[in-house]
C-alpha cells in the first residue's frame, strides 16, 4: 500500500510515524507454524490482545492492511487532542482580561499547530510501532486477511494457522446518501489532519462528538464554520440540557448550528461548495471551502471473507455474544467492529476479556463492564452508567440529585461555572452519572470507580476531597444524599435526645 494514501504530508514526522507504525521495507514473517491467537486489525483492541497474548507465551500473529495504531493513533483521538489542546490554549488567552491579564489580539499559526500534532503523534507511535511488537515476539503481517476456512486466513496469498482468532478491524467513516456529495472532495476524520492550510469556511455535516469538538477547535483558530445535523439537539445521546451547555458555548464561540434539518443537495459553487438543507419548509444553504463529514461509523467487514469462518455479521458490525466468542468456535472479536461502545478505552477492556476467554478458556462477559466515555468539547460532557430512563426501564428505584458548577468554589474561582454534576441512584447506590465541565473526562473516573464496585454516594461523601478542586462536587452530591436521610421523623428524634443529654 501506497505511503501517499495512508498519510500526508510526507513531512519529517509523518516519515518518522511511518517508521513505526508501516516501516517501508518490513518483511512478513514466514508464517508457516500454527498460531495459538492470530489477531485481525491493530487498532487499540488488537494491539491490546496481541502484546498481551505475547506476554502470556502464547505465539501471536498480528494482521493489518494500513497503519499500526489504527484509528486512535493516526486519524482520531490523538491528533485531535492535539488540536483541541491548541484550541483551548486560544480561548484561555481571550479570557484573560476577565482574570484581569490584557494579552491583546491572538494570533494562530495554523501551520504550526499542525505540525506539533503530527510530531507529537511520531512521537507516540513508538509504543504501537512493529519494532516493538517484534520485540514482544509478535508475528506482524502487513496486507489484506482474508478467512480460507474455520481455521486458516491468507494475508497477501501467504496461509497462516490458528488456533484461535480476532477479529479487531475496527470501523470507518459512514458517509450519508446525499445529492451530489460524492462530486465534492470533502474531509473525514481520516483526512481531516492531512490539512496544512486553515479552512477559511469550514462545514460539517454531523453534531455528534466529532463533529463538534472539530467545530469548536476550528472556530477557535479562526475558521467560519457552519454545523449541520438532522437532529433538533447537538450530542443526541447525551442529557439534553447537557448538550445546550456544550451548544451554548459553541455559539458564543461563533459556531453557526443549524439543527432539526433535511439536508438536500451538496454542488459545487464559484469559490467552494453550497450546501441546501430544509427545515420547516423553509430551504436554506451554506457555502463553504472544506466540508467534514462526521455522522458516524461503520464496521470494517466486507473484505474478510467471514463466510469462509462462518461469522456470522451484520450492518452493525460481528456478531458476538457475552463473552466475545463470534458464531464460529475458534473466533472472537473485540473493540468497535463488534461492540456499540466505540470508545479506545471500551476497545482496551473487551481485548483483555477476549485474552483470558479465548486462550484460558474463561468466562469473563463483556457486560459487566462498566464503560465511561467523554466528549471533549469545552466544557467536556462525561458520562458512565445509566441515564434516567434506562433506570426507570429497569424499573429500579430511581432518584436523581444534580449539583451546579456555580456551587462549587473551584469552578466559580475559574470561571467554569457552567455545567453540572449529576448522579442517579437506587436508595443511594450509585447507577449513573454526568458530568459537564471543563474537567469532566478527568473526574468521571470517580464515579466509574464507584459503580464498577458497587459503591455508594455515602462512600462519595465519605472520601476526602482536596479543597478547591472541581471534583468536589462529587462529594457534595454525597453530602445532599446524606442530608436527605434526615427525615422529619429522625429529627425529631434527635431533637429530644439532645434535649435529653442537656437535662443529663
């Protein structure tokens, strides 16, 4: 495969990632012994079984057609989070004059940031590199895999054995069926960091995590941007006065959003693209010179030759049940060709399941884990456990306290009052939880913690917080829940005690 279509530019860094992750003159092993574990797919979840297979004993044969590292690495969480670093860097400057600090006019070099992304993920790559899985005493083949049989996938022609499989090939852009898109050279999270130059109009199309996070950093560098989407609210998943604190800020940082819409017809026009969308009968358009499709994924399966294995797959990707085991006996999946979780640390979780129940015979079931994820806006929105509704479904006994970032020192101090913690709970056992604050991916941890172990808020408010920090509000969600145990009743009784005692 052709460096060119894998990455650009071909700079000092990106040379230097491709180093790692596609060195240009690898050799596939020989290949000609039976594999305990052959892994499909070096994203996280492959990465993860492979090394950890590896360091078990077990011989390991690892499969990937593009780059090692897969999507997180190369086209998504690392080089956005670098832009998202950049971008909040400028919106901390033009807040100074509120802390009382006049900077004056900032000015962003676009170029510049992305090529401190790019060598901060050359960088990284060395822990997903070839060399390194090498040196673990991992196989590592670079081509298309393809099952022959229950038991045997050809990479490039060359038949490679197992015992056991995964299949780990994660997923890729889905791109919607819209009049005339295919006739516009527009941008996927897959090309979106091939950039050098900075859309002067920039349109995306998709309100989802991608697509504003991207919305929000462009914006912050400089960038019109326009976002569309089909829903009436941005981040639809999430609780939606969540979402309108994160909306909120993207307006003010000067997001065009334009939701609940129809979109009809992509052409091209004299300085770009126009795109024509309907809503409430009312036909509106947006032109734009770069245009970013983010409306989801869809899994990598149609090259695979899963009849052959007889997998059993569909459009959402391989089937599997609880334990990771696909319908054919010697195969597993994991990460997000299998799984509605499409979340780095989710793909990290199932591969460690799927090493101790497809080589140890084990029994460990997917959905037992409990699997926060965050949207890395600013504020974040964090989420773990069950929202409301999933509560009632279950018909447990749901209550929900929520607590302002207003009421907390720290964020009033930093001026990150907007935003919440909330917390759902069953007589005080903890059940689900979100949080929308500008720190909020770092202190969902907590409250995953609490519910992968079956805590409590009593066991929010009995652990010590430092004070001031933003995640104290944890434990004032501990201390409400506390307070409400005061019932009338019991203070009454605690009214006469204490009068009792001053008797005494």
């Amino acid at each position: 495969m052709d460096a060119n279509s894998l990455i650009h530019p071909l700079d000092d860094a990106n040379l230097k990632l491709l180093s790692h992750v596609r060195p240009k003159n690898w050799r596939n092993p020989t290949g000609d012994e039976v594999y305990d574990l052959l892994v499909i797919g070096a994203g996280t979840a492959g990465l993860v079984t492979a090394s950890g297979a590896a360091r078990l004993g077990a011989k390991v044969a690892l499969v990937e057609r593009a780059l090692l590292g897969g999507d997180c690495l190369n086209v998504g969480c690392v080089p956005s989070k670098s832009l998202l670093r950049a971008a909040r860097i400028v919106d901390e400057i033009r807040k100074g004059e509120v802390l009382g600090i006049s900077v004056g006019a900032v000015e962003v070099d676009f170029r510049e940031v992305m090529r401190r992304m790019r060598r901060r993920r050359a960088d990284i790559g060395t822990h997903d590199s070839a060399q390194r899985f090498a040196s673990l005493g991992v196989d590592v083949f670079f081509g298309d895999a393809q099952f022959t049989g229950p038991a045997e996938v050809a990479v490039n022609g060359q038949g490679l054995r197992f015992k056991r499989a995964v299949i780990a090939t994660g997923t890729r852009p889905a791109v919607p069926s819209i009049p005339g898109l295919a006739d516009i050279p527009y941008l996927t999270n897959e090309t979106l960091f091939w950039l050098t130059e900075r859309p002067s109009r920039l349109v995306i199309i998709g309100g989802g995590p991608v697509g504003c996070e991207m919305a929000q950093a462009f914006v912050r560098f400089g960038s019109e941007v326009t976002l569309l989407d089909l829903s009436t609210q941005l981040l639809p998943r999430e609780d939606r006065d969540a979402a309108e604190v994160v909306a909120n800020q993207l307006r003010r940082d000067g997001v065009r959003t334009e939701l609940g819409l129809r979109l009809q017809l992509v052409k091209p026009s004299n300085d770009g693209f126009q795109v024509q969308f309907e809503r409430d009968g009312v036909q509106s358009e947006v032109i734009g010179d770069q245009l970013l499709v983010a409306t989801g994924r869809t899994p990598n399966v149609e090259n695979l030759n899963l009849e052959a294995a007889g997998v059993a797959y569909s459009q959402q990707g391989v089937v599997v049940d609880d334990r990771l085991r696909t319908s054919a006996a010697r195969v597993f999946a994991a990460g997000d060709v299998c799984s509605s979780f499409r979340f780095t640390h989710a793909a990290d979780a199932m591969a460690r399941i799927v090493i101790q129940n497809a080589l140890f015979f084990g029994r460990k079931s997917a959905s037992a884990l409990v699997i926060p994820w965050c949207t890395y806006t600013d504020p974040e929105i964090a989420h773990v456990g069950m929202y409301e509704q999933e509560a009632r479904e279950q018909r447990r006994q749901v209550s929900t306290l929520t607590v302002p970032l207003s009421d907390v020192d720290r964020a009033v101090i930093d001026e990150e009052a907007s935003g919440f913690v909330r917390v759902h709970h069953d007589r005080g056992k903890l059940l689900g939880c979100t949080i929308v604050a500008r720190h909020a991916g770092e202190m969902i941890g907590q409250a995953a913690y609490v519910i992968t172990h079956g805590g409590s808020l009593a066991d929010l408010s009995a652990t010590i917080h430092p004070y001031p920090t933003q995640g104290e509000a944890l434990k004032k969600i501990g201390d409400i829940y506390r307070l409400k145990l005061l019932t009338p009743r019991l203070r009454t009784w605690l009214k006469r005690y204490f009068a009792w005692c001053r008797l005494g």
